[in-house]
C-alpha cells in the first residue's frame, strides 16, 4: 500500500513555515523531540520513543564458530525490520530501498566505529565465539527511525548481558543467571545518530525533522558521533550539494546533541539498576499509567456515612407508596393486552364482531336446513350413489300442503353458498 502524498496546499504551507523558522508541532530549528527510554524485564530489551516514533530493540546472543579470517573476534550482527503496524506504506515481505538502507547505515554507525570489544566475546580461539544479534522493529513510524534506532541499539547493547561461560578441558559449560552472574558488554563508546534535513537546496536546516518534513525535504544528512566529538559515520542523501561550512555547522550541533543524549541514556540506565537493586518496579510497569484499566486501580473517593439513616428517612417519606395490587391484563384483541389504564385498543375490533355475527347466520341456516331434512327422512327417501366421487343426491316425495318439490343441496354445494351469504352480509368497514 502506497502512503498518502500530500497535496500542493500541504507542501507549500509546510515550506512557508519553514521559511519563517516555524514547524508543525511548535519546536524551533534545532530542536529535538522529547525522548523516552522504558526497559523491559529481560537484560537487553528496551523501547525509545522519539516524539511519536516508537522503536523496540531485543539483543540475544548465542556460541558459533568464528570467522575464518578472524578466529579470535566475535560476531555482531543488526536486524531492522520495518512493519505494517508502524505505517501502513510499509510492506512485508520484501526489502525496500529505505529499509536497505538504514541497516546499512546501522552498521557504519556501530559496527564499523568498533564501539564493542568483539575480542572479549572470544571463547575458544577458531572453535566457539558469541554472536551478538540485535533486532530493532519500529513499533510506528512519524519521521526519522535512524536516530531512533541508533539510541534504542547502542542502550540495548549497554543494558545486556550475556551469560558466564566455564572452560573444564575441550568442554565449554554456559552457566545460568542463577548459578553465576551475567557478564555485560565491553563498550568503548557510544555512537549515536543526529539527523540534518534541508529545504530549498541547502538554504534552510532542521534537526530530527518529522514525518511530513521528511515528505518536502530535498536532502538528508546523518552524522554518527560519541560524546567525545569522534565522527563515527556522516552520510548524505537526496543528491543535493553541501558546502564545507555547512558540514561544520551540522558537525557542531550533532556534538552538543550527542552529549545530551548520552547523559540521559547514562541516567535511564542507573535508575533501572537501581529499581533493579531495591526490588521496586522496573522494565515497563514502571512506565504503566496508574489511570489506565490495565492497571486495575481506581481513585478512593470519600463517602460520607454519618447521618445515612436520616437521610434515607426522609427519602421514603418523600416517595408515594406503589400499588398494593397489579391489576390483571385486559385482551382487547388476539395480540394485544393492556395493563392498567390507558386508551382503548379498537384495533381489529369490529372485524371480529362482523365475522362472528357472519358465522352465526350461517350456522342458523344450517341447523333449519338439517330439521327440516330429518322431518323429511321419516317419509320414503330414495338415495342414489353412483361412487364416492359422485355428490349424494336425496330426492324428497311431495310434502303434505305444498306443490313442488324440494330438492336438498349436497354438503360441498351448502358450504359454498354459506360462504357467499356471509359475504353478502358482511358490513362495510369504516
């Protein structure tokens, strides 16, 4: 998925601020975002967040066998992974140019500059050395990942260590945290990244830009120094021409940002070995909020209960008494009911009464009509069945004081003519 470009109101408004020393989220040209280093439970795990840029660093180590050319020298080795979570622009699966190069640059910076003393991570000369792994995951992405990876790298790499190892003949026993110390990490020095972006063809520079920043920027330039002001690694991209006067400019603020930087490393450091030592919370429950659910806490509120029976007194008094009895429902209608009172439901009403009296018409009818066919059954009564498909037919003799005959209908030809009579005498509904 492709990030969204910004439109040509963004780009300009962006650039118009820029000009006049101005930038999104109020800092001046060379200032830095707030930085924040939490540790986890484990040596070697740490989170740095940088303004909203989150990076998450875990350094592991294991025994290998050594380099050919170097026997006697250990292994280090860096793993930048760029995410989905941290911008939807970033795809999985693949190596993009960005991530290519910020592991390329993660090495110059920490690798390269010699930083670790990878002799001591010797064991057995040509047979079995440490690796040291580093993996960094950039939890979210809002401009500049390398200073953020740098700071979170080289505080994990301070802040592990690695197990005890015992040499009895050819055999090579790795001894648990709880039947020997861990050994920290020989460090020399601590580089660190500080970024450089400029705008307008080198005419305006801004320190630790953001993400939009880095969207209308036409160069970038990362200089990697300790605190000693040794340049460990400069690189410049964007294909922009900078002078020699510029590159000392930036030289001189990477220094003074290096220092800070390096303090409040040296700061988070010892106040976790002190939590550590005292046994209070460290790593990141120290760093939960205590407003949080997750914290299943809740502020005490005072509850006064001095005069409670008084007050509930004088509430009841206050309210009417309910109802002895409920009075019972009232079915108006199939599917409706009323409780209480209230309006009258007519709904479907004088239907029903319609029918009724409908189908008491009929049902005189028919009862003369059986009366009148059972006087008759006493005289002679000739039935005539040719099948059970065939109607029955009853032919009736003259009756005493009438002319004509009568002829009875069959029950399926009296249901029929019931039914038209009832629609006959069905009433107009209003």
């Amino acid at each position: 998925m492709r990030e969204t470009p910004l439109s040509n109101c963004e780009r300009q408004f962006l650039l118009a601020a820029i000009k006049e020393k101005k930038r999104l989220d109020g800092r001046q040209t060379y200032d830095y975002r707030n930085i924040k280093i939490t540790f986890g439970t484990d040596y070697g795990c740490c989170i740095v967040e940088l303004g909203k840029t989150r990076v998450l660093a875990q350094v592991s180590c294991e025994l290998v066998v050594p380099k050919e050319n170097r026997p006697t020298e250990g292994i280090l080795f860096f793993n930048l992974e760029l995410s989905q979570m941290a911008s939807p622009a970033f795809e999985t699966g693949r190596q993009s140019d960005l991530l290519v190069k910020l592991n390329r640059q993660l090495e110059r910076c920490l690798r390269n500059s010699k930083c670790i003393d990878t002799e001591s991570l010797c064991v057995v000369s040509g047979e079995k050395v440490w690796q040291i792994r580093v993996d960094l995951h950039v939890l979210n992405h809002d401009g500049n990942i390398m200073d953020a990876a740098s700071i979170a790298a080289i505080t994990a790499l301070c802040h592990f260590k690695r197990p005890d190892v015992g040499i009895h003949g050819e055999e090579v026993t790795v001894y648990s945290p709880d039947e020997r110390d861990p050994i920290p990490l020989s460090i020399y020095h601590m580089p660190i990244c500080v970024s450089f972006s400029f705008f307008e063809q080198g005419t305006y520079l801004l320190v630790d830009p953001c993400e939009r920043e880095e969207r209308v920027m036409d160069g970038l330039l990362v200089i990697a120094m300790n605190k000693h002001r040794e340049i460990c690694s400069i690189q410049s991209s964007g294909g922009i021409m900078l002078l020699k006067e510029q590159v000392l400019r930036c030289s001189k603020i990477a220094s003074v940002k290096v220092t800070e930087i390096t303090e409040l490393i040296h700061k988070a450091l010892e106040n976790d070995k002190k939590a550590r030592k005292e046994g209070r919370k460290f790593g990141f429950a120290e760093s939960m909020p205590k407003q949080r659910i997750t914290a299943l806490k809740m502020d005490v509120a005072p509850v006064e209960t001095e005069d409670v029976e008084q007050t509930a007194e004088d509430i009841i008094s206050k309210t009417e008494p309910p109802p002895k009895t409920v009075p019972s429902p009232v079915l108006r209608a199939p599917g409706t009911a009323q409780i209480g009172e209230g309006l009258h439901n007519a709904w479907g009403l004088d239907e029903l009464e319609e029918d009724e009296e409908a189908e008491d018409q009929v049902m005189e009818e028919q009862h003369e009509q059986v009366e009148e066919i059972q006087d008759s059954s006493k005289e002679d009564v000739v039935v005539i069945s040719g099948s059970e498909e065939e109607d029955v037919i009853i032919l009736q003799p003259e009756m005493k004081g009438q002319g004509d005959r009568m002829q009875t209908r069959s029950p399926q030809q009296q249901g029929v003519a019931a039914s038209k009579k009832k629609k006959k005498k069905k009433k107009p509904t209003h």
